[in-house]
C-alpha cells in the first residue's frame, strides 16, 4: 500500500455519531465506506490511520452559508487562506464568501479567482457567491448567468452589507436565478429608515443618544421580498434575520407556502443590544444586537424550523478599522471559531437542540440552500467522509488574537464556551487534529 493511500484510509474508534449510539467508522478514498462492527472487520482497516474518537461526537462537516473572507482586496483582515484556516478549526467542511471584495465578486473572473484560491488552499470547499448588481451599487443586475456558468458554479447571489432596495431590481434577480436553481440571499435592511443608523433602535439607543436601526426596517424588506418570492416562485433566502418581527412574517410567508429560508448568526443567539453601553466597536454590527426578547424569540424559532439554519456572517476587520470611536468603526464579527460553541451554549445546552438538530441548522440545512451535493450529507455507508468530531464536555476561553484569522474582533473575547471541535476531515483528509491545524492537500 503506498504512503497516499495509507493516509486516505482512517477508522475513527469509540465515536457517536450524532450523540447516539457509539459507532466506529472507515473512511476509504474519501468516502464513508463503514459504519459501526463492519467498520473494524473491513479488510481496509488493518492499514488504516486509528483515531480515537471516544467520549466524542461526530457531525457532518460544517457548512457556513455566510463568509467574508476579504480576498480579493482587504488582505489585511483576511486572506482566504487564514479564513479557511478559521473554517476548518471552527469544524466548517464548506464555506460560502460574500461578494463585497475589492473589485466586487460580480464577475465570472472574480467569482472563479476565489473558487481557485479556495482549491489551492485546500481546507474547506470555498463557494463564492456572486453580487446581484453590478458593484453591489443597487443600479442593475451583474452578470448572474456568466457567474452560473462559470467554474466556481455560483448559485447563491447577494449584495450583503447592502440591501437590493430596489423592488424592480429584487424582482428581476428572482425572477433570473430561476433558469439555474439559484437563491437571492437579501441583507434585508430599509436604507431610507436606517440612516446614519449606530444600533438596534430602543431604550438603550436613547439612552446613549446613539440613532437607532428600528427592526422594521428590517421587516418591511422581508415582508416585501416574500411577497415578491410569491409572485415570480422564485427562492428567497434571508441572510441575517435577527427581530421576533422578522420571525412572525418569515412564519406567515411559509405557513401560505413562500419558497423562502432565514439564517440567524450566533451573535444574534447570544448577545443583546446592551453591550454597546461600553462604546466598545467590537459589539458594532449590521443589522445590530438586539433586545433579549429578540434573543428569545430567535432561539425558539431555530429550534422549531422557522429559522432554517446558523450562519455565521464572520466578519474580520483590521484594527485600525475597529479599534476606533463607535461612529467611524466597521459592523462586524469573527464567528468561524465560535460558532459551534455558541450553538451549544444557547440551543443545546438548554435543551433547544439535540445533536441531529445541531447536523440539520449547520451542515444539511445550509448545504441545500446552497446547492451543494457533496456537503450536509448523511453519515452513512457510501458518502463522502466530510466530518467533525466535536468534544462535548470541555470548555474554552475565546482570545482573539489566539484565532486563526488575520483579525482579532470576537465579541466573545474572555468568555468560556462550551464544546469543542477536535478534528475535521474533508473528504476522508483530517485537516484539523487535536483541534489544531494540519496542512494538507485534498484532492
Ligand atoms: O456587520 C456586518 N458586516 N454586516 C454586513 O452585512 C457586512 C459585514 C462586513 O462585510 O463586514
Ligand atoms: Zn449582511
């Protein structure tokens, strides 16, 4: 047997997958090819590499349908290499890059520059996803087709950080995307409403005297994209949902049978409007924190399927773009790393989630919005072996400087998390051990 094969054959020992029964399980050539006592009586297994998985849960590999990596263009904050890095430690097998790079991903170039340096990197299956305009400048319509077509086979489209305010425009993405089974996954925020707008808008906006992103802004724009959904059967996804009012009308739209899906952030999960009293920008993001009552609301509807997934929306931004006055500061948060632990400390930990559902909301759900055929996969005989072995019981202190991103901004500086990952393989290569890093190269 030769060294490359060697290292493409695993048996990971003592494992539960999903936190239910132990089974072992033999990954050859990349794909799951034994489950439980067959895996150990596998002729492959004499030779394969052990690991021992005991006390650990194994989960499909993560997908994160919400990425900024800042390549091309903002190489100070992250490169697609130091993001793929933070992918892969956080147990993300699969990530989707927003388009807001410089030059814009709008392009079948830029779209296909990123696929190749996510290739080259061999981490994670970096996904990019395309601008719905031209510039993410709301005028008119990019290139969705060329984008399709091309070799990074885009099929997820979104101006994020800027809203598709224009009606005409957002019908006309819809109504294009239908040729190639794609989704327009809107930044739903009003621009008129939130103008010059700091945070959440509330008791502690007027508290601070800070202007305030009233959450109807945010739902206005979601009630009139379902509706323009409705109209064009077309797939509407919602990047970002983060008020107990958008919950209500993304409920209204499904129950009447709107083709529409939401994503909430792990921040949003977590943290409340009240962490801006400090003026620290570290708790600066678009749309903003919200009020407990949202934080509730949010949980809740992960958990009963009316918020189809988690998405991390991680956000690097280079010091000198955070560390300044709460005005001037950049919206957003690192959430690669954290996210899985966030998920455990406000889904599972209090009984909102078992392990199935932690596999539904970070790995199934989101790798079907996606379109991806080779992710979110069951774990069974014949799949391809994209895992993550996650230790239920430990617990870790966050420190920003510690991740792998090129930036520091974590909301959850100093906090202990619980759960963490331990290994990650994508297509039967660990690329994570001992919840550290490995180079590898996946074919
Ligand atoms: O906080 C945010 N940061 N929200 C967005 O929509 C964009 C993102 C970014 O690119 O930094
Ligand atoms: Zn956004």
């Amino acid at each position: 047997m030769t060294q490359e094969e060697t290292t493409r054959t695993v048996l990971i020992v003592g494992g539960a997958p999903y936190g239910e029964e132990r089974a072992d399980l033999l990954l050859v050539d990349g794909v799951m090819a034994a489950l439980g006592v067959d895996a150990t009586a596998h002729p492959a297994a004499a030779d394969a590499t052990r690991i021992d998985a005991d006390g650990l849960i194994v989960l499909p590999g993560l997908v994160d349908l919400h990425t900024h990596l800042r390549e091309p263009g903002r190489e100070d904050a992250e490169t697609v290499e130091t993001g793929s890095a933070a992918a892969a430690l956080g147990g993300f097998t699969a990530v989707f890059a927003m388009p807001n790079t410089d030059p814009t991903a709008d392009t079948a170039g830029v779209v296909e520059q990123v696929y190749r340096l996510g290739r080259d990197v061999g981490l994670v299956d970096v996904h990019p996803i395309g601008a719905v305009t031209v510039g993410r400048r709301g005028e008119r319509l990019a290139e969705l087709a060329a984008m399709a077509s091309s070799a990074a086979g885009v099929r997820v489209f979104s101006d994020d950080g800027e809203c598709v305010s224009d009606p005409l425009l957002m019908r006309r993405a819809l109504e294009y995307v239908k040729a190639f089974g794609g989704v327009i996954a809107q930044h739903a925020q009003e621009p008129r409403l939130t103008e010059g707008a700091q945070m959440h808008e509330g008791v502690v906006s007027a508290r601070l005297g800070m202007t305030g992103w009233p959450a109807v802004a945010e739902e206005a724009i979601i009630a009139r994209d379902c509706l323009l959904a409705d109209h064009v059967d077309s797939r509407l996804h919602i990047c970002h949902l983060s008020t107990a009012g958008s919950v209500d009308v993304v409920a209204a739209a499904k129950a009447r049978g709107t083709r529409v899906t939401a994503e909430v952030t792990p921040h949003h999960l977590l943290l409340t409007d009240e962490r801006a009293e400090g003026y620290d920008p570290v708790f600066k993001v678009n749309p903003p924190l919200r009020t407990d009552t949202d934080v509730q609301k949010l949980r809740s509807a992960l958990a009963d399927g009316t918020i189809d997934i988690v998405a991390t929306d991680h956000a690097p931004h280079a010091s000198q773009d955070k560390e300044c006055e709460w005005d001037n500061a950049s919206p957003g948060m690192l959430g690669l790393q954290t996210a899985l632990s966030v998920v455990i400390a406000t889904m599972v930990r209090p009984g909102l989630l078992d392990w199935r559902g932690v596999a539904r909301v970070l790995s199934e759900a989101p790798a079907r919005i996606g379109g991806l055929a080779g992710h979110g996969r069951p774990i069974a005989v014949g799949e391809p072996a994209n895992l993550v072995l996650v230790d239920p019981d430990t617990s870790w202190t966050v420190s920003g400087v510690d991740l792998a991103s090129l930036s520091a901004n974590t909301p959850f500086e100093g906090m202990e998390l619980p759960g963490r990952v331990v290994g990650t393989f994508l297509r039967g290569k660990q690329t994570v051990a001992d919840g550290a890093l490995l180079s590898v190269q996946v074919i």
